[in-house]
C-alpha cells in the first residue's frame, strides 16, 4: 500500500519516528541503530515503508533502504518471529552484519542480538542460512552518524543539483574514517565533487 515515504523528520517518541508530508504527520517505526539520526529533524529523510494491519490496528514500519525492509520480511519467515520481533532485531544489528552471522553459523553471536534466543537462533539459522537477499544495496545505505556530521557537505551537494541518495551514498563511503573538521569536511567536499562530477559513485 505504501512503498516509500518522503518528508521531513519533525521528531520522535520511543521507537517511531514523526515524519511529516504536507498537512500530514505521519508515525512510522524505524529500526534506528545509531542516536545520532535524530540530529536531523528539520531534514528531509526518506523511508521504505511496510504497514502491518493485526486485529487492533496498524502499525507502520519504516527502513533507510529496501534491502533492510526485504531483511525485515524474510526474519518474519522464521517461526515464531512477527513484525515486532523482527523490528526489535534490527534494532540491535545491522543487516549485513545479520547476514554475515547467519552465513557463517554463528551462533554465539546470534543470541547476542536482543530478541534472539537459543531457539530463535537455532531456527533463523535453518530458514535463512544462504537464502537472504545480496544487501549490496546495504552498503550505499548512508549510515547516520556520517549524515549528521557532514550535514552541511551533504547540503552543499545536493544544492549543486546532485540527487540526494547518490549524494549521502558516496560521502558516507568517503567521509566514514574522516574526522569532522573544517579542513577535513573540505577535503571530503572536494573528493565527493570530483566522484559525483566523474560518475564514480554510480
């Protein structure tokens, strides 16, 4: 019904972020890994969404990428994992780091993820061994805290008329070892010019 909500990130309460497009104000529920997200209020964010409708009501999900909500769904394939359990595992882990745990059989690390027990593991392990979706696209996700520190090179950017996912893609992947800085938000404003303006990013 909804794939995909664009609008500004007017706050948030407990696990639902408030996001707004035009005259409405919507409640969506973000796996949120890294506090340093709600730095953006007042930004534009985009989000892959999925409505779950249960018998008292609905609830709606949202994820910064469409591998993360095709993460979200197949944990939902496990037996005995639902939307929310599902969601509250993705707050705990990143999907590639998930994937990595569930390719390479680890366990151990698996019940370390809040949500997942010895049980749970056992059966993610048997369901989903292999059979994830490739989250290349996970790669390009723009990892919050990058955003919020490099706030104003991404802006800069995108004003120069570069879309703003490709824009957030290349100065996450620049900017994730680059202390903030004005000499180092120049550099990395410099490198990312040259890597947009070449289609290296692409």
């Amino acid at each position: 019904m909804f794939n995909r909500i664009r609008g500004i990130l007017n706050g948030h309460a407990d696990d639902a972020l408030h996001v707004a497009t035009g005259a409405i104000e919507w409640e969506i529920f973000v796996p949120v890994r890294d506090p340093a997200f709600f730095s953006r209020v007042g930004e534009e964010i985009e989000l892959y969404t999925w409505l779950h409708h249960y018998e008292d009501g609905m609830r709606l999900y949202g994820f910064i990428s469409a591998p993360e909500r095709q993460l979200f769904l197949d944990l939902q394939k496990v037996e005995g994992i639902g939307p929310r359990q599902a969601f509250k595992i993705l707050q705990g882990i990143a999907p590639r780091a998930l994937a990595t745990m569930l390719d390479t059989s680890d366990l151990v690390s698996l019940q370390k993820i809040p949500g997942i027990g010895p049980k749970t593991a056992q059966k993610m392990m048997l369901a989903l061994k292999g059979k994830l979706i490739a989250l290349e696209g996970e790669v390009g996700v723009p990892a919050p805290a990058v955003q919020g520190r490099f706030r104003d090179v991404i802006r800069a950017l995108i004003e120069m008329g570069f879309d703003r996912r490709e824009v957030e893609r290349v100065v996450a992947q620049l900017g994730a070892d680059v202390q903030q800085g004005p000499e180092s938000e120049k550099e990395l404003f410099r490198k990312a010019l040259l890597e947009l303006s070449t289609g290296a990013g692409a």
